[in-house]
C-alpha cells in the first residue's frame, strides 16, 4: 500500500449505542474509566478497521465524512434521519479515537472539516471516507 492521500469504506456493523460520552466513569478519588461495554465497542472497531489501516498515517489537514447507517425497526424509517441519541459528535469521537490509535493519522486533530450523519436503514453499516485536504 502507497501513502494514502485517501480512504474509503464501509464497515458492516451496526454502530454502538455507547459512546465516549455515555462510556466513561468517574473514580471516586479522581480519574477517569472506560466502561467494559465502550472498551468491547473500540475493541470490535479495531478489528474492523485493520483492513484499511494505511502504511503511513495521513498527513496535514484531513477531511472525515462518516455515515452511522443504525438498523431501523420499522421499514417506514428507512432512508430517514436518526434524530435520537446518541448524538453524532459523541459517535464519531469514539471512532476518530480508535483511528488515531491505528495510525490511519497521526492526531485527529488534523480533522480540520468532518459531515457526520445518522440514519435509519434496513441494516446497520459505518460509511468512511477520510481524505488530506490540499496545502495551497
């Protein structure tokens, strides 16, 4: 694999409802814990995401576009906006943090420009694509 200047796939799971936000607890004498619930979601992202891991992490700005397709009930959902939590921010930082770990960059801070959608559909899928954004 040559460097990646840009990244596209799909993950066929259905995407967690526990989030970095919904995931971590308070120790009493301070400090923070993931919860086994969020610790088994990043564990199950990792082992999805290895097959797109670039040889070197992207560089510069990025910009990441992901689609968190959830598996509606009702058909009548389908196609629509998930407008229920967990929200989009919450989501998506869990899955920039498993990236970074994997080295598909080198912070996700260099997300300088992200869309990220939730949506109902007949089965559950994450929709990437992350590509560097132009120096000039």
């Amino acid at each position: 694999m040559t460097k990646a200047k840009e990244i596209n796939f799909v993950l066929p799971v259905q995407p967690a409802r526990v989030t970095h936000q919904s995931g971590t607890r308070y120790k009493a004498g301070g400090g923070t814990y993931k919860t086994h619930e969020l610790r088994s979601w990043e564990r199950q992202l990792a082992v999805e995401l290895k097959p797109y891991v670039p040889d070197k992490p992207m560089d510069g700005a990025i910009h990441l576009e992901v689609d968190f397709v959830f598996r509606g009930c009702k058909s009548k959902d389908w196609g629509h906006y998930k407008i229920t939590k967990p929200d989009t921010d919450n989501l998506v930082k869990t899955l920039k943090d498993v990236m970074t770990r994997m080295g598909f960059w080198h912070d996700d801070a260099q997300v300088a420009f992200e869309i990220v959608t939730k949506m109902w559909s007949n089965r559950g899928c994450i929709v990437v694509a992350a590509r560097e954004l132009d120096r000039d």
